[in-house]
C-alpha cells in the first residue's frame, strides 16, 4: 500500500509484472535483488554459482551466519520468498561462460549484470543487444567507500573506472555501441590499488539499489 501511494495503481501493476533476470548476487546484485522484490516484483530469474563466505558478511545484505557455505542462489530464494508470498524464482547455479545458452532471457524484460568475469560480461551484453534486451550493467564497486558517487550512466560517458576502461575496448571491437549499455558507475577514486580488493557495504548497496530504481523506473515509463 505504501508503494501504491508513491507511484499509483497501475504503475504497481506493471512492476509486478515485470520479468527480471539477475547475474551475480554479490553486494550489487544481491541489494538489486532485494531492492526489486521489495518493490514487488514477482518473476525472477537468478544466477550464480557461488557460495556464501564469512567474508561476504560485510556488505552483502542478503545473507548472515547461517548462510555461510550455502549456495547464494538458494539463500537469496529463500530470503525473497520471506518478503513476498507471491515471488517465483527462477534458480541457476551454474557459472555463466561463452558457452551459455541464453535464449531463455528472451522471455524477461530486463537483465541486470552484476558478474566480474569479463569475457561472460561482453558475452551476456552483446547477446542482450542483438536480441533488444534491455540491460544494465554494475562496473566495478570495490575499493570505494563513497556512496553517493554512483549514479546509473551510459558506458561511453565513464572515466576512471579500470573495469569500464576494459569493457569500452573490448565491445567497441565487437561493434557495440557503449552509448546503448547503461550502468552503475561511481566516479570515486580508487582506495587501494594493491592484494585483495576491498570493499564495505556503502558503494556496491549503492549500485544495487540504482540499479534497481533504473528498472522500476523504466518499468513505469514504459
């Protein structure tokens, strides 16, 4: 009810019917998720082939102690349906790669990419082009500690971003338009450059839920 006095009726309507696939459920993918059920979304198609770590704890929101070495997927579904009654899920636990039959996202309306393999990436936005899917991509969020420097942009408008750096290249040689791909961006500049990539719960939460605002908005105007 409160999310129907902030939109309308109708517009309510249109999220629920909304079909949204989700790679990677990690402090992006996982707040999108969240974010997106909560705003009452109710099909889903959700994949990772991970399992939860201590280490995830920190900034991760759909997990805690008693996920630990479960699969993400299994947690993340069992999290949704204790939000909502009417969610359905679809689960992959595979790890997404070149060789990934996608023909199924032809039947969702949007897809949301939040993986770090780059080769998947380029392979799960170029499908998503060819075929008129809309996509929006996170880059990267660790080592970042600002929140509010995120905002959803076009590929082609993103500096400094090394994990953008390496997307524009690459899918400018497969013929992507970037002003085409949108994205969570934050513009901050990196905290360390060194070891294993840190990371807290303020930027990647942020990229989850302007991912997940981009979507229902997208949703509504549509």
């Amino acid at each position: 009810s409160r999310s129907i006095k902030l939109i309308g009726e109708e517009n309510y309507k249109k999220v629920t019917h909304a079909k949204v696939a989700i790679f990677g459920l990690g402090g992006v993918g996982g707040t999108c998720f969240e974010a997106l059920v909560r705003s009452g979304v109710e099909h889903f198609y959700i994949q990772d082939f991970d399992t939860v770590s201590l280490s995830n704890l920190n900034r991760q929101t759909l997990f805690n102690l008693n996920d630990v070495e479960q699969k993400k997927c299994s947690s993340a579904a069992i999290f949704a349906k204790n939000i909502s009654k009417n969610v359905k899920i679809e689960l992959n636990f595979e790890k997404l790669t070149t060789d990934t039959n996608l023909d199924f996202l032809k039947n969702y309306d949007y897809v949301v990419d939040c993986i770090d393999d780059i080769n998947a990436k380029i392979y799960l936005i170029k499908y998503c082009i060819e075929n008129n899917i809309e996509i929006v991509i996170s880059l990267g969020m660790g080592r970042k500690l600002d929140p509010s420097r995120v905002k959803i942009t076009p590929l082609n408008k993103t500096t400094s971003d090394p994990l953008a750096r390496k997307l524009r290249y690459l899918l400018k040689k497969e013929n992507v338009h970037l002003s085409k791909i949108m994205c969570a961006f934050s513009d901050e500049e990196l905290k360390d450059y060194t070891g294993e990539i840190s990371s807290m719960i303020f930027v990647p939460s942020s990229a989850g839920l302007n991912l997940a605002h981009y979507i229902v908005k997208s949703i509504i105007n549509k």
